[in-house]
C-alpha cells in the first residue's frame, strides 16, 4: 500500500474517532423526549434565551469535568448530588446575560474570526493537522447542528471572551497586597504543646450523688428537653420500589449493548510519539545511535530542530497507523523503540510510552448494568406518568390512605424533627416540606431528588417536652461525670502553666510535650484542640497558654517566631503566585457581579419544568450514553 493510500486510511480512522468524541460534546445526553427537543426555553435573561440544546452542551461539559475529578463516570442523578444543576443553570445564565449585552452594544466578532476558530479546533483537524471537511460535516450531522448554528455557537463564545477581557484584562495584583498578606500568612511558629487527658489524673471521677444528680438535671432544662416533634403521614414512590416488578426485556437490553460499541469494547491503545526522517537510511543511523547510547532520543528529536511535544501522536488504535507501523508498534510487549518502519509521513522511529490493552465487555458481563438503568429508566417514567393522576386524586378530596390502597404508593408514618436525616428526611424536598407544612394544609405531590414523588399531611405538632429524670438519667449522670472530669484537668492544666511560667520545662513537670515547627496559621494539628494554633499566634515567645474546646485541654509554649523573608529564593514562586491569584479572583469577582448587574436589569425567567423532565428521563445515564 502506497503512503498517500495510508495516509488517507490513517486520517479516515481518525475522523470516525473525532466524530464520535465531538458528537459527545456536542449533543450531550440526547433529550429527544422533551416536548420539540432543543426548540424549547430553559431559561431567558430579558430577550436572551437558553434553549435545550444549549443547556444540555453546558450540562454535558459539566459533568463529564466532574467525572475526570472524580476519576469515574457520574450519572445525571450522581452529579446533581455535587450541584451540577445550580452550576449549569448559573452558567447558562451568564452566558445568556453576556451574550444579550453584546448585542446591545452591537459587539460581534467577524467572520474571518469564527473561521479562524473553526479551522483550528482539534476535533476537526486531520494528522497533519489540517481542515478536514468531512469530519467536520459529519460530526456537525450527527449532533443534529447546521454549520449557520455552529458558526452561532463560535461566534457568541468568541464574542463573550472579548466582553470579558474587556471586563477584567485590567487587573493586576499589587505589590502591597502580597506583601501584606505574605507577612500575615508567610510568617511561622515554632511551639511545644501537650494534652492533659483524664489519663494524668489519679483516679476516675466519682459518681455522682443523688442530690447532685438532680441539681445537673434541674439547673440544664434545655439539655433534657424533647425537640419539637411534627407528626406527619405521607405517601411516597421511588424508583427502587417499582424496579424489582420491571420485567427485563432481553432483546431491548441486547439492542442496547450493540448500539453502543464504544462503551463496552475498548481496542487496544498505545501512546506513541513519531519521528519521520527524509530516508531509511537516516532513520537507521539515527535508531542505532540511540541503542548504541551515543544520543538520546531526545537527543534526536532536537537535532531534526523538534521538541518532543511536536512529535506526540497521543494515544492511538492500530488502525490509525500504517499498515506496517502498526503491527511493528502493536507487537512491543512493553514500551520502548521500533523502526525505521513506513509511515504515512515517511520513514519513521515510533517511541511506545505506555500500552494500553484491549478491553472487551461481553454482553453477560454488563447484562446487570444495562438492565438496572434501563428498570430505573422505566420506573421514571412510570412514576412520571401517575403526578397528574395523583394530583387530581387529592384536588378531588382523596385522602393519603385512599390514594395509597388504590396506587402504588406506599403509606407511612413518622415523627420529624427538625435536623432528622433518617430515611426520606435526608431528602431536601422532603424536609423543607415537612418543616412547612401546616395543620389542615393541602397535601401536593412533589419530587424527591432520586426520581421519586411524595405527598404529606401534617396531623399534630407536639411542642418541646421536658424528658422526665427517670428517663434520662444514666444521660444526666455522665454529663455531670465529664463536666466534674473537666473542671479538674482545667484546673490540672493551670497548674502546670503556673511551674512553666515559673521557669519549669515540661518534662521536668512529668509530661511528655510534642515538638511543632514551621508552623503556619492555616495548618491544622491533629489530636488538638481547635484554636492551638490560633491561640499559638497570639502569644509573645516564650509565653505558656492553656487551650481547650469541648473536647481536648492543652498546655502550649511558644519557641520560635520566624517571619516572611520576601528576599528569599524561595519565595520568589510564592510572591508571583499569590499575586497572580489576586488577579484571578478579583476579575472572577469583578466578572460575577457584572453579570448579575446585566441578570437583575434585563430579568431571569428560569422554566423548572423542563429542567425537571431533563434530569427526570435521564438521571441514570452518563453523558454519551443512550437507551
């Protein structure tokens, strides 16, 4: 096979690579099931509106940058538990005022600049980094865009980039800045410290007598009182309880395993760099100067006037090579050299730095995956399908028992407590409406955050009880225990600073100190009370503090002060750092209440509903997947 043969087979099998990843970014999840689809408002801010298929790009983009911080894919459902939803809809928003401020002030980018942007996205780029048509066509097909609606997209980011910069292109941090907070941040402390635990004492505490216990119960009322409890019934359907009755339909879980290759078989991959000489005969000399250890292959790459970052093709399929570039590199067992081989650019020395192997998901090994997300899918909908039936039910007078002999809703009953996480009362929705509902209200059905829906009905509030002693006691009597246990290590802990202050070093007062050094105000240490090093910084050298929070009692002595040196070498990365830091958040700053100045003129309308149905018919999927 020819070179230029290669080369365009090289390129096809790259091209069909690009337009899958760019049809991910592009079209997102593929909400194809709400109402007319991208058609539909999101949101607006004034005459500027958000359409589905805008928000679904910024979804998309968000929750694939959550999984890679992650390290795993998160489905709709587990990203929106990070707040990937308030993250897209304030994007979106923004993006919206900015791009609705730019028309008004007749701001645009030309042409020539949108083609510019267009020819150098990578997506669309062949191995020579050239314009490929083809790919660029096709992959704009296949995400359901016209190039006049990509052209749009690039045009509005291009044109929102300038606005910002405009905005913030102007901030610098200062000198004084980081020189006042590196003084304050900077400097350091060295101290010796040590816990006084209920092991130094001589004996336990002693328990408590009878008038004493009565005392500690009396004199802490609020300690010994019942919160107020609301009685509440409810009726609730989930996801998890409809999905063991779902009836697996194999030859739609087959189907889906087939359509989605990508998923489940992963080829082999290798990361490789490429060297093309002018002939065989020079890659030759070159390869075995390299083996010989006469030059590196650095070393080479920087004779032929390369870095080797020119050279990376990145991570690679057999089929993007030459056919006998290919097997040569696909043969190594283990990274290292191999050539000279043909190339489609020519002679060429490939480095293999990591090999990836072939992953093949076979449909008996993700039958159970595919059929828990296509169950969930289906008990969305199913659940979805009954809100306005329900709705209906309790309008017409149906009281929560009714409805749940007649559906398949499941009735309980509980006593919520403000702060209760057990159960439904961990889920948001569920706990704001619990903690709103009024005796006699009207019970709604409303959305739990797993997919699920859920009416309620207050009965009773029972105000704060006092707890009666004999319930409480054993509760009473280790209060009184530790406060006792307390009072005498503080007093232990006063003792001890007394013989410090006094000239006495630690060890000659029987206890064993822990040695800090270099220690900032920001760095915690373990095993102490809270304030330490707070505590630590308020004091001169040489001085001696008892420090304590609930939990811990500590003796601290201060050794060392060192301060900032902004002449230092080493803080030379510091100083530039901070201050670029200063920059950066004081034009976020500056760029955030820009854009809620330009949100509170023109006014934000936000449709819930939709938003809802977007997450609700694809909260088990991850993005690029399908049903």
């Amino acid at each position: 096979m020819s070179a230029p043969l290669r080369a365009k087979k090289s390129n096809k099998t790259m091209t069909l690579i690009l337009l899958g990843v760019l049809a991910l970014s592009l079209a997102g999840f593929g909400v194809s099931s709400i109402g007319s689809g991208g058609k539909q408002t999101v949101a607006s801010v004034g005459t500027q509106e958000v359409s589905v298929d805008a928000y679904m790009r910024t979804l998309n983009t968000q929750v694939r940058a959550m999984s890679q911080q992650i390290g795993q894919p998160l489905s709709l459902d587990q990203a929106r538990t990070y707040g990937v939803d308030r993250q897209v809809i304030a994007q979106v928003l923004i993006e919206a005022a900015m791009d609705g401020e730019s028309k008004r002030i007749g701001l645009s980018v030309g042409d020539d600049q949108v083609k510019k942007t267009l020819l150098k996205t990578r997506a669309f780029q062949d191995l020579s980094g050239g314009f490929d048509e083809e790919t660029y066509k096709a992959a704009l097909q296949q995400a359901g865009l016209k190039p006049a609606q990509y052209d749009a997209i690039l045009r509005n980011d291009s044109t929102r980039l300038i606005l910002q910069t405009a905005i913030i292109g102007g901030v610098q941090g200062g000198e004084t800045y980081a020189s006042a907070l590196l003084k304050y941040l900077g400097e350091t402390r060295d101290f010796r410290w040590a816990v006084i635990g209920a092991d130094m004492l001589p004996a336990p505490t002693r328990e408590p007598t009878s008038a004493e216990i009565d005392t500690e119960y009396k004199a802490n009322p609020k300690t010994y009182t019942a919160p107020q409890k609301r009685q509440i019934t409810y009726i609730m359907l989930t996801p998890d309880m409809l999905i063991k009755a779902m009836k697996p339909d194999e030859v739609k879980l087959k189907a889906t395993y087939d359509s989605q290759p990508d998923r489940f078989h992963t080829p082999a991959r290798r990361i490789v760099e490429r060297l093309v000489f002018d002939s065989t005969e020079e890659a030759k000399t070159a390869l075995a100067s390299i083996r010989a250890g006469d030059k590196t292959f650095e070393d080479v790459v920087a004779a032929r006037g390369l870095a080797v970052a020119d050279i990376g093709l990145g991570e690679i399929t057999q089929p993007d090579l030459s056919d006998q570039a290919g097997k040569a590199v696909f043969a190594l067992a283990k990274p290292g050299l191999v050539g000279p081989v043909e190339s489609a650019l020519g002679p060429a020395i490939f480095r293999v730095n990591a090999i990836i192997k072939e992953i093949n998901q076979s449909f008996a090994s993700v039958r159970d995956e595919l059929q828990a997300e296509a169950a969930s899918a289906d008990a969305r909908l199913k659940i979805d399908s009954q809100i306005t039936q329900i709705d209906d039910l309790l309008a017409g007078g149906a009281t929560l028992e009714e409805i749940a002999a007649e559906s398949d809703m499941k009735l309980a009953r509980m006593d919520f407590v403000k702060g209760s996480n057990d159960g439904i009362s961990a889920d948001a929705v569920f706990k704001k409406a619990a903690t709103d509902a009024k005796l006699d209200g009207y019970a709604e059905v409303l959305s739990l955050t797993n997919g699920g829906i859920f009416a309620l009905r207050l009965d009773k509030i029972v105000e704060p009880t006092l707890i009666p002693l004999s319930e409480t006691k054993d509760q009473v009597i280790a209060n009184w225990k530790n406060a006792e246990t307390r009072k005498t290590l503080l007093a232990l802990a006063d003792k001890i600073k007394s013989q410090l202050d006094s000239g006495e070093n630690f060890e000659a007062v029987a206890v064993t100190p822990i040695a800090e050094t270099g220690i900032h105000r920001a760095i915690p240490i373990n095993n102490a009370p809270i304030d330490l090093v707070a505590k630590v910084y308020d004091l001169k050298l040489r001085d001696v503090a008892v420090v304590s929070d609930k939990d811990k009692i500590a003796v601290v002595r201060l050794t060392a002060i060192t301060p900032f040196d902004p002449t230092d070498p080493a803080n030379v990365d510091v100083i530039k750092n901070v201050k670029q830091q200063f920059s950066t958040q004081l034009g976020s700053d500056l760029l955030l209440a820009y854009t809620n100045a330009l949100e509170d003129a023109a006014g934000v309308s936000i449709n819930q509903n939709i938003i809802n149905a977007i997450y609700s018919q694809n909260g088990a999927r991850r993005p690029g997947t399908s049903r």
